[in-house]
C-alpha cells in the first residue's frame, strides 16, 4: 500500500502513452483504408514497410489491432487507477504480448523489410515504455505484498 | 460517482477515437477522378514506382531512361511541378532504357535494384544528379555503385540485386507496357491518361496539362 501513489501515477501515464499509440494506429489504419501514400519524416522505409505482405493479416491492416490493442491498454490503465484492482493482471498480460509483437515487426523491419517507418518505430517506442511502467508496477506490487507479509 | 468515473472517460475516449477516425477517413477518401487514367496497355511492373498519392486527382505516368538528356531535363521540371502540386498529383516511373544507349540498361537495372530496398527514389535522383559522372566513367558498373552509395542502401545486396531476376522481370514487365502503348521515344509522359506530345516538356506545359487535369482555368 505504501506505493499506491505511485501506482496510480504509473497508470494514468500508461493511459497518456496508450492515448498516443491510439492515435498513431488510427492514422495508419485510415491511411491504409484509404490508400493514401505514407510519407516518413525521419526515413524513408514507410511506404516499403506500409505496403508489404506484413502491414496486413488477412484484409485487415495490422495497424488497426495495434488500435485495438492501444485501446484496450488505455480502458485497462484507467480502471485500474480507479482502484479496480482485478484488471491489473490483464494489464500486464496485454502489454507483454504488445511487446512480443513490437519485437516481432522489429525483426520484420530489420532482416526481413530491410526498411524502417517512423510510424511504426513511434509505436514500438511507446510499446517499451509501456512495458518498463508494467516491469515497475510488477516489482511495486511485489515489494508491497511482502511488506504486508 | 466515482466508480463509473473511469468508464465514463473510456466511453469519451472512445467516441472521440471513433468520431477522429471516421472524419479522418472522409476527408482522405475522395472519389478518385473517372477520367479512364492509365488502365490501357500491360499493366507493368507490379508495384509501380509511385510518388504521391493513388487518390491524387492528377496521375502522370513518365516511361523514362536514365541516359537520355532530354529525360534528365524533364526531371527538375517533374520536381518542380511536384513542389508546386504536392497531395494533387501523383507521379510513376517506367522503365524504359533505349537499346541504343549503351548504359541506360545498367542504369535502369540500378534504379530497380535500389527499389527492391525501398530507394528507388534516391536512386532515381542520384541517377539524373550524377548522370555525366556514370556515363563518363569507364567502368559503368562500378560508377553506378558509387553513385548507390551516395543513397542510404545495402550495398551488397545492391551488387546482388543488380543481376537479379526480379530486376529483370520489373524491367521486362515496364516493357510490355512500352510494347503496349507503341511508345517509340523517351521520355514519354502522360498526365491523367492523356500523352503529353510537346517536346522538351517545360514546367509551363506540365503546369498547363495539370491545371486542365484539374479542372483549373489558365491565368
């Protein structure tokens, strides 16, 4: 209990972060949709690593389950810095296949695509802030249980 | 209160993701212009190398060769008109090296090779910027991969791809589209379909066959 400050602190700043996700992934859900050009900003891999056989499963573009996936992080976080102390395993479970993923498309990128989309680094970035927040509430959870212990 | 707080703030969020999302898609998803742009011939090689937007109202469509002046000419011109019309036009390039130019064939097959990266672009660009340096050099090959490590690129899997079959195929595929359309010069342009037959091409005629693209009156 004596980290429940923190904790609270460590949840709305996953939902912050999950809020920028959600945004990102909705941009390139509608740019897929729409067969819009994706321009990169810092490199020049979008449109390789956008248009590739990766960016879709099925018909439905990864980006949308990145959507998804943000949105659910973000409904997790907020409930569970509202006390509802059950949907914080499901927390840590959602992040930690996010971040499989991110490594996955990472891999994609690097030896496969050979080609990188900000977009998609952007996510990543903020898939592994949202595992060091999960990784900390983890350990603040654990040092509490033992303390009541 | 309190309790269904948070339920009420994903609710928000939700509605607002939802309402971005849709409004973002309508103002992207114009109808796409009917004027019959570019679906006659071969198709070509598939994906085609494509600046720009697939909804852009105006589609020009360059079947170009990397040593030919008039080609090398036409680019700051393309670039200039590119600046000029940005999200309103989309440009694709064609490969169409000439047999009776020596090195337009390595050239292309550079291009292609630097497009198997993601690069085709750059090399584009580096291929037009330091076109006498690789026209001049005595050997082509190896000037073609200076001038490739001028752009971001694996240079060895460039050296690979260089005789690759897949660059061949690319190439042949934009040929059939020249074989199609009984091209017989370069550069040849079209802007929504519609061949651009003045020859040199200078911004005033690319502006005018894209503003009449458009819709837009002369001034």
């Amino acid at each position: 209990m004596r980290h429940q400050r923190l904790e609270i602190f460590l949840y709305v700043l996953a939902a912050l972060i999950a809020l920028v996700g959600l945004a990102d992934a909705i941009y390139l859900t509608v740019q897929h949709l729409t067969g819009e050009t994706v321009s990169c900003i810092a490199s020049s891999g979008c449109e390789t690593v956008l248009g590739s056989s990766y960016a879709v499963i099925g018909k439905v573009p990864v980006a949308a389950f990145g959507a998804a996936a943000y949105f659910t992080v973000f409904s997790l976080a907020t409930l569970a810095a509202f006390d509802w102390t059950r949907v914080r395993p499901l927390f840590l479970c959602l992040v930690g296949m996010m971040l499989a993923t991110t490594c996955w498309f990472l891999y994609l990128q690097a030896f496969v695509i050979h080609a990188f989309c900000d977009f998609c680094l952007l996510s990543a970035a903020l898939t592994g802030l949202l595992s060091a927040i999960g990784i900390a509430i983890f350990f603040l959870v654990k040092k509490d249980a033992a303390a009541t212990s | 209160m309190r309790r269904y707080l948070p339920f009420a703030i994903i609710a928000a969020v939700f509605c607002i993701a939802t309402i971005a999302g849709v409004g973002l898609y309508q103002s992207r998803a114009q109808a796409p212009v009917k004027t019959g742009k570019l679906v006659f011939g071969q198709p070509g090689a598939n994906p085609p190398h494509m600046h720009g937007s697939r909804k852009a109202p105006v589609a020009l469509e360059e079947f170009g060769d990397f040593e030919c002046m008039p080609c090398s000419l036409f680019w700051p011109v393309l670039k200039q008109a590119q600046k000029e019309y940005g999200d309103r036009l989309s440009v694709t390039f064609r490969e169409y090296p000439l047999t009776k130019h020596t090195h337009a064939l390595d050239a292309a097959r550079a291009a292609e090779a630097a497009g198997l990266q993601g690069r085709f672009w750059e090399m584009h660009d580096a291929l037009y910027g330091d076109r006498l340096l690789w026209l001049g050099a005595g050997d082509t090959r190896a000037a073609l991969i200076l001038c490739a490590s001028h752009v971001e690129i694996d240079l060895e899997r460039f050296k690979k791809d260089l005789d690759s079959e897949e660059v061949s195929k690319r190439i042949a595929a934009d040929r059939e589209r020249v074989a199609s359309l009984e091209l017989d010069r370069t550069p040849a342009v079209f802007v929504n379909g519609d061949r651009l037959t003045t020859a040199p091409i200078t911004i005033e005629i690319l502006r005018a066959a894209i503003d009449d693209a458009l819709g837009v009156k002369p001034k």
